[in-house]
C-alpha cells in the first residue's frame, strides 16, 4: 500500500510538508511524562518525527486503511496502533495510567469534541500540541476582550497555559482545506486544581457564552440567582469582559450563596 485515499467523513486532509510536521513534533516539551498519543496519523508524517523522539509514541486511528498502512510502515508502532475513536475510547484504561501528553493534525470536523475529551482527562495529559483550523486554534488562546473569545478560551486556560504557535497554508495539504491552519500548545498549569466547583465552574461558562451579547444578569437567568447577588458589580458585563480568574471569582460567589 503507497497511498492512503483522503476520505472527506473523517475530516482528512494529510499533510504533506516535512518541514511543518517535523515543527509540530518539536512543539512538545517533554517535560514531566514519556508517552506520546498522536490522534489521526493518517499516513504518518509526524508519526515518523515523534518515533524519532525518546519517547513512547502511540497513536489512534480510527481509519482502517491508515491503520493498514502505518503497520506497513512503521513497524515502531507494533502493538501501539489503537483502531478506535478517540472520541468515545476510555483512556483511562490505558499507559498503565501513566501522564502522557495528545499531539497531532487533527480533523477539523471534531476538533472541538477533542479539546473538550481531553479537558475531561485534565488529570491525565499534562501537554497538549497540535494542528487546527486557525480559527479554531486563535479561539482557544484568545484573551478576554475579543469577539473569538469565548466558551473554548475560559475552560481551556482555565487548566493550560495556552500559546498559538504558527499559521499553515492551504496548500500543504492533500486534498486542500478551504481554511488556512493554525498550531497551539497547552501546558497544564503546575497548579490546576481549581478554588471553585469545576462542574459549576463549566456550566456558568457555557450558559453565559450562550447569549454572549446580553449582561450576566440577562444570560444566567436560568441559573436562578438570588436578587442579592445578582445585584453586584460583575453582572452589569458581557462575557468576553471576564477573564478565566473572573470567572472562577464568579463561580465561588455563586457557590457562596448556594450553600
């Protein structure tokens, strides 16, 4: 097998530069952990990078044609294929429950879905590097105050320090995206365990971003607030006008009142 055919229901576009995945393969630091899971290598062009490494590298693929291909291929990745979906595999069950970091082009069509799974294994990834729609990508770093800023930004930096790192073209793909790239790397903060209920924390959050152009008072009605709290300062803003910290302040006073 020379050539894995792109299939446009998985979102795959390969990629087709040496110099750009051998960049993405160096946006790991490698600190604190010494496996690697590689989401989507379709036909291994950074796969080969990272087997370069010293690191256990392992990837999941839930296409059985690059499964095929990567067993010719690389034969450094025998008995570290997973034929699964990232999406719905319990990693919890697997590198003997040791930290390991997520890298990789990943399709376009989940990348949200994949940075919402890793959040989940927060405990369990201490880095996180990769290839996204450069929107998508520019999202998760943005700062407070912008009209990217939003859902994907706060739960992200709330437990990663985030850094957009370099743009891609189109035209180093095969088949070509619509959209230009973008690659990101997220380290998990030496302390990440939050001063307020993560739960409630998410749920704040997402129900603010839902109705991001009206004020706290007007997007968190559903959240049943009492009148006194609703009265102070904070919820007179939108949103994008809180940073992480603030929102994590809100969170505790929501609690305070809760209890």
């Amino acid at each position: 097998m020379n050539q894995v055919r792109a299939k446009k229901h998985l979102g795959q576009h390969f990629l087709t530069d040496e110099t750009i995945a051998r960049r993405i393969g160096d946006t790991l630091t490698l600190e604190g952990y010494d496996t690697v899971l590689e989401i989507g290598p379709g036909m291994g062009v950074l796969t080969k990078y990272l087997l370069e490494k010293d690191i256990d590298t392992h990837v999941v693929e839930i296409d059985t044609e690059s499964v095929a291909y990567l067993e010719q291929h690389y034969p450094k990745l025998h008995g570290k294929i997973l034929s699964k979906d990232f999406l719905k595999h319990d990693f919890y069950t697997e590198f003997e429950g040791k930290p390991f970091a997520i890298t990789g082009n990943f399709p376009y069509n989940i990348s949200t879905q994949i940075v919402f799974k890793m959040l989940e294994m927060r405990d369990r990834v201490p880095e996180f590097s990769g290839m996204f729609q450069k929107e998508v990508a520019e999202r998760i770093c943005e700062k407070k105050g912008s009209k990217t800023y939003g859902i994907l930004s706060v739960l992200v930096q709330a437990f990663y320090e985030a850094e957009y790192l370099f743009t891609v073209g189109e035209h180093v793909f095969n088949p070509p995206p619509k959209v230009k790239s973008g690659v990101l790397r997220l380290v998990r903060k030496s302390d990440y365990r939050l001063a307020c209920n993560e739960k409630m924390l998410f749920n704040v959050v997402k129900t603010a971003f839902n109705q991001r152009r009206k004020t706290l008072r007007n997007s968190l009605k559903s959240l049943n607030l009492p009148d006194p709290l609703r009265e102070d300062a904070v919820f007179d803003l939108r949103p994008e006008q809180l940073s992480t910290e603030d929102f994590i302040a809100l969170t505790q006073k929501i609690e305070a009142y809760a209890v």
